[in-house]
C-alpha cells in the first residue's frame, strides 16, 4: 500500500518557515506529576510508584522527572499495550516514548495526558 505526504501551505508561507515553526523547542519549565493527581489519573496501577523505581533503576531520566511522572507514564502504557506486548517490551516502550524521546517537549506524559483530555 502506498503512503501519501501532504503538504498544506498557510498564507503563502513557504514549507521551510511552516518546518520551522512545527519544530518542537523543549523547555524546563515543563509541568509535572505529584501523588494526588497521578492517582485521580491511574485509578488501578499495575505498578506502585517503588516498584517503578526499583525496575528503572540505572536509566537516565530527563531532568526534573518524578516518581509520579513514571507512575502515570508506565502505568498509562501499560493500560494501552497490555494485549499486544509482553511486560518487558511495555517497560522498554514506555521509557523510551515517554523519557528517551529527545525531540519532544520537556515531560511528555504531562503533554500527552493534556492532549488525551485527561487533564
């Protein structure tokens, strides 16, 4: 099956300012999760916040993240992906859409979450 590309000018502009301006600049001022709104937001975890951080030990999390903000990113994904992939692969899925994504806004489960309407 063939996949299309569609490109849409606005005013005039031409595609590389439209690039330009769709480039995602993360920041530190990035909002992030704490204990009450993690868990108005995963109402049944399949992981606790100490079992997270005892299975991330020794990755690299971005700046400023909080056992909250893995307590929702992990405990999200699994609720998504849990018929299709294995408890390893979720673990790894998570952390690298979530945390290990460098082009994305600082804390991305916060942005997502916002997008999904959770918040």
């Amino acid at each position: 099956m063939r996949k299309y590309h569609v490109l849409i000018y606005h005013d005039g502009e031409h595609p590389e300012k439209l690039e330009e301006k769709s480039k995602v600049t993360p920041t530190n001022d990035a909002k992030h999760f704490d204990h009450d709104m993690a868990l108005k937001l995963i109402k049944n975890p399949r992981w606790t916040a100490s079992q997270l951080e005892d299975a991330t030990k020794g990755l690299n999390f971005p700046p400023g993240t909080t056992v909250w903000d893995k307590f929702v990113a992990y405990n999200s994904f699994y609720d998504d992906m849990k018929d299709v992939f294995t408890m390893e692969e979720i673990l790894k899925g998570a952390y690298t859409y979530f945390f290990a994504d460098t082009d994305a806004p600082s804390n991305k489960i916060y942005h997502y979450m916002v997008g999904m309407g959770r918040i």
